[in-house]
C-alpha cells in the first residue's frame, strides 16, 4: 500500500463510494471487474476509477480488471476501517436512536460501547443492548474505557459544553449531527459534520432552479 | 436579486451555513454584522465572505456591515426556502421517524404531507399528527395531492423499485438516505443523498491518519 498521507482529499472523499460498490458486488458472488464495467455501475468514467484507484498501488490489470476483494481490503486499511475505534453516542432521542439502530458500526471501523442522555427518563432503556447511561457517570467511564469518539445527537445549545467535557476526558474526535461549529473552540479536534438541514436545503435550492 | 442560475454550485452549497449563522444571530437581536466578524464566527476569511455574499447583489455596506434579516430574506429566496414543496416521507422506520420528527420541514422550504411504510404495523400509528399509510393508498394519494419530493427512509433492496413507482407519480426529487444510486437509472431527478455510512467512514480516515 501506498503512503495514504499522499492520497488527495478529493480521492479520500470517493473511497467509501467505491467501498460501498464493491462491497455489493463481494456480496452478489462477483470476484473481479474492468474498470469499465465499474464505472457503467458508478455513472463515473473508467479514466476516472483507473486514475483514483492508481493512486494506491494500481490494483488492476490491464484487460484482465481489478480483483475485487484486495481492493475492497486495500481500501479497507486506507480507511482506517480495518481497526475499531471505540465510539459513544450523546444523546438518545429521536435521532440518537435511529443513528444507533441503524448503523452498523462494525462494518465502518467502529464499536459503539456506551450510549448517553441527559434526560433521566431514558436511563436504563436499552438501545441494541447497551443501557443508556446517566451523564454523571460519563468521566468515570471513559476514564476507565477510553472512547476515541462521540456521536453528537444532542440539542444545539448544549453541545459547546459537552464537547469541552468530553475533550477534557481525552474524546478529541466527533462525529456532529449538531449545528455546533466544534472547529473554531477546538481547532485540534477531528470532526465530521452530519448537517442535515443544509442538505434539505441544498434540495430545495435544486428544485426551485428548475421550475 | 441577480439570477442565481450564475451562482457557482460552491457558492450555492455555502449558502445554507451562511443561512444558519445568520438565522442564529437574528434569533440573537443581532441587525447587522461586519463581514470581519461573521468571518471570525463561521471561520472563514472576511474576503471568501465578501466575495460569495457578492454574487448576489452584495447587501455589505463598507464599514456598514451586512443587514441580516434583508440578507437572510435574500438567502430564503436564493434556496427556494420561501416556498414550501410538499414532501412525502417513505419508510417510518428508526430512521424515517427520526427525520420526520427531528427536521423543521417548515423552515426548509417543505411541508411534509404523507408518511408510508410497507409494515401493516405502522399502519395508523401517527408521527407529527400525520397517519403512517399503507402502500397500496400511495398512487391516489398523489394523484390527488400531488407530492413534487421523496424522503426515502427504506431498506437500499427496496428503494429501486419504490423510486420507478414515484416517479411514475409525478414525484421527482428524492432525498435519499438508501445506497441506492438513483442518477444511474433516472438521471433527470433531483437528488440530494446523506450517505452516513460514507461520513462515518471518512471520520475513521481522518482517525487512522492521526495515530
């Protein structure tokens, strides 16, 4: 594998795409693929799958197309998603529920290993069998179990404080679905924004540019 | 207002953080902002502001700032958000749950109207005082209310099918949170995709690269 330090940004950004595909086809029983073929399935052009797939280590070959399941690993370890990172969830509402219920966290690199909230009414409840917990036991749990990540499912307003709890506790990367600009306080911190709302509106904008 | 079919698409897909910032600092009493300090509350350069707020009209007055109920109302219209598209939610699972109850159609320029789900135990439970229905009443009621966009909240194997019966209904546009690529097979519909898998995929990157 190729130094993934080197791999552009804009690459980095298609490789779960890729993944996603030929995960698919793993599944469906194919093992290898032209980059033609791939590219008719991605609606991208074979130039393009051949120059971003090139950039770590040129997995095909020429008439003969790419193997399947070593490029699904090579990306798999470029990823990052071949190690488990320890993720907690804050914030077990609606969505909060439904992000925990709904990913599988295993398959991205992840193991959820302790949900929260705020409201006393949830403690207890169980969510894909982990008990959500109450806040005040959150320093002593990751002092003892050392989460990397938090998922931020919280309102708005009270995630400037969490996050500053949670970096404090050696949490330094989030994966945001609040409005809360995590960068500006915490320049330092990895973060991945889920804005939900901008991408509804990105929608609308599309559908009024067309009437 | 200039013609924003000549906004940059880059542009266009900052607008919503600008509309944020500025919903919050008017939800603040805050009138007006230099571009200096919106730039130092959003982190980005006075100059990137003045340059993207420019495209469209320039409401800045030097060492006057921006007035941010006109620019907000400038920004509502740019995005279509000033009118509100009946939207419909597909699948009321976890997830489809989570966005109905969890998202302010009303201030992103939607009005959700009707909630489906292929379970006949949904069938009547209601989310936001709307009754999830059964499928088979899917095609008069669009007939007759004339949805113009799907949320599709449905298992990926399920969602081909679905969007090739939508679209045969008059509905076009599709926020997508399935894997299913609906360009490939209908390349004239709007689409907007949140792929969560991909956003968390690309936090473990960023992860892996910091170790």
């Amino acid at each position: 594998m190729k130094d993934s330090g080197k791999i552009s940004p804009s690459v980095i950004r298609r490789l779960p795409r890729y993944y996603r595909f030929l995960s698919n086809l793993e599944k469906a029983g194919v093992s290898r693929i032209s980059s033609k073929a791939l590219s008719e399935k991605m609606g991208v052009t074979a130039s393009q799958i051949r120059q971003d797939l090139n950039c770590f280590g040129g997995f095909g070959q020429q008439g003969y197309g790419y193997n399947i399941k070593d490029l699904k690993t090579e990306i798999e370890g470029i990823l990052g998603i071949d190690h488990k990172c320890k993720i907690i969830l804050m914030g077990a509402g609606n969505l909060g529920r439904a992000v925990a219920t709904h990913m599988p966290f295993d398959e991205l690199g992840f193991e959820l290993i302790g949900i929260y909230d705020a409201a006393p009414l949830f403690t207890g409840l169980k969510i894909k069998d982990l008990p959500i917990k109450q806040m005040d036991t959150l320093g002593d749990f990751c002092r003892l179990h050392k989460p990397q990540t938090a998922i931020l499912c919280v309102p708005d307003d009270s995630a400037k404080e969490l996050v500053a709890q949670l970096y404090k506790l050696g949490v330094h990367s989030f994966w945001n679905f609040t409005h809360y600009d995590i960068l500006t306080d915490f320049p330092d911190a990895l973060v991945e924004n889920v804005h939900l709302s901008d991408s509804l509106m990105t929608l609308s904008y599309q559908i009024k540019c067309n009437f």
